[in-house]
C-alpha cells in the first residue's frame, strides 16, 4: 500500500487559496492512504471564537467537497484536518474520505494550549476503520504526547495511524518512533510549515512530516521549512505481527490489572 503525506503552508483564513494550493501538491498523485495535516485549509492560530465559526463545516462543507474530489482522482483514503461546527460547538477534527463520500469523523481529545479557548474536547470514541484494506486509525496532532492514544487504535485492530498535526513543540518526530516500537503500527505524521503570529502568539510549525514504520524506522522526513508531498509502499499486514522475539508480544504480555 502507498502511503504518505501533504505538507502546506496554509495562509490564515484563506480557505480556498489553501485548497488550491493543496490540489496542486496533490497533481498527478496516486495513492492509497493521504494525510493532511491538522487545519490544512484554514490556519490555526485563532484569536476568537468568531473566527473560529466563521471558518467551520460540517462533514458537508467545502472543505469536504474538496477532499471527497481528490479522494476519487487519486484514488486514495484521505485524512485530513478541519474545523468542525456541531450545533453550537466546534471541533477540532479531522475527516476520512474514500471514494468520493466521508467515511468518519474524529474529534480531537486532547485540546493544545489556546484551543481550550475556542474548542469542544472531542467526545467521540476512537475507531478504526477497514478501509481500501487496511485498518486505519485516526488522531489529530498534540494526542501525540499521550500513548493512550496509539494504545487504543492498537489494540481496536488498527495498522496504520493517520496523524494530522500543527506541530510546535520539538519531540512529537522522535516520539513517534517509541509509539510505533510500542504498539508494532504504521503511523503517518502530516505536519505543516510556516509562522503565524496573530494574538500574541507566534506559532512557528517545524515541518518534518514523517512516515514512521511498525519497527519504528523513520521511512520518510520531510524538510523543515516548505510544502513538501512524499510517499513508501509498506505492507499494512506487517502491523498485525505484534511479536517482538518469539517469547514476547506487545499487546499479549499486558498486564492491565498492575496499571491501575
């Protein structure tokens, strides 16, 4: 299976110059699993709750549009980060489409920083879904920190996690290296560049998405600093093997009832 990543630079609040922009990257691409990264077409480094809403879909917007278009001209599963409106929440999520219709919706569980300020804690469970023949898992960006995250969708079966990130903190690459060791699972990690430097914060995004094995071998960096598109042919099937020598498996030898 071909899997990879889009890394963008997306300029706040231009929602469809970020998706041209995107559809560009994405020219001539074929695939079977993309990822986005966290907020792709909007930005991220709100100032208000109006902001906020005046930037939010729901799983029928423009930005899905988008997505389920590609979804059929690549022929890819894609993953991709958005603002969520739900009656009067809104949502840090992420969608997944395949063959031009939304499969699922993820809702961020671990809120960064400032969005407690502007975003509802995700309230839907983690899921993996069977799709182009993989099972694919979904998290959005600073989830990263907590291995509980990469646990669950491990142990629900997932292969591969899809990871959509605006990524400024140093660790998360190198971190995904230990949770794919941990839970034996591909992880693609889509990150964005650029600085945004609105409100007081400025954000600079470290870019560097990556394509990390269930060996924890990093099969794909991207640079720091520009929009950059790359993929690796894996077989998804190599997940399933949670063996690590022939006495020890990462999910078998658990012993939950000493973690407590």
């Amino acid at each position: 299976m071909k899997i990879g990543y889009v890394q963008n630079a997306p300029l706040f609040g231009e929602k469809d110059q970020n998706l041209e922009a995107v559809d560009s990257l994405l020219s001539g691409v074929n695939a079977g699993l993309i990822v986005l990264p966290e907020l792709f077409a909007t930005g991220y480094n709100f100032v208000s709750v109006e902001e906020v809403a005046g930037l939010s879909e729901d799983a029928g917007g423009e930005t899905a549009r988008f997505l389920c278009r590609k979804s059929l001209e690549t022929g890819a599963v894609i993953v991709a980060g958005f603002v969520e409106r739900d009656g009067d929440c809104y949502y840090n999520a992420s969608m997944m489409v395949n063959a031009g219709a939304v499969v699922g919706i993820y809702r961020k569980l671990h809120l960064f920083n400032r969005e407690k300020l502007f975003f509802t804690p995700g309230d839907y469970p983690l899921t993996v879904y069977q799709v182009n023949g993989c099972r694919i898992g979904m998290m959005i960006c600073f989830d990263w920190i907590f291995p509980e995250v990469g646990r669950a969708l491990a142990l629900k079966g997932a292969q591969v996690i899809a990871h959509p990130s605006n990524l400024v903190l140093p660790y998360c690459q190198q971190a995904m290296t230990t949770r794919c060791i941990e839970n034996r699972i591909f992880a693609v990690t889509a990150n964005r560049v650029g600085v945004e430097n609105r409100g007081g914060d400025e954000f600079r995004y470290t870019g560097r998405s990556q394509i990390t094995s269930c060996r924890g071998e990093v099969l794909s960096s991207a640079p720091e600093d520009t929009s950059f598109v790359d993929f690796r042919e894996v077989d998804p099937e190599l997940a399933d093997n949670k063996m690590i020598n022939p006495c020890n498996n990462v999910l078998a030898d658990r012993r939950p009832g000493f973690y407590a």
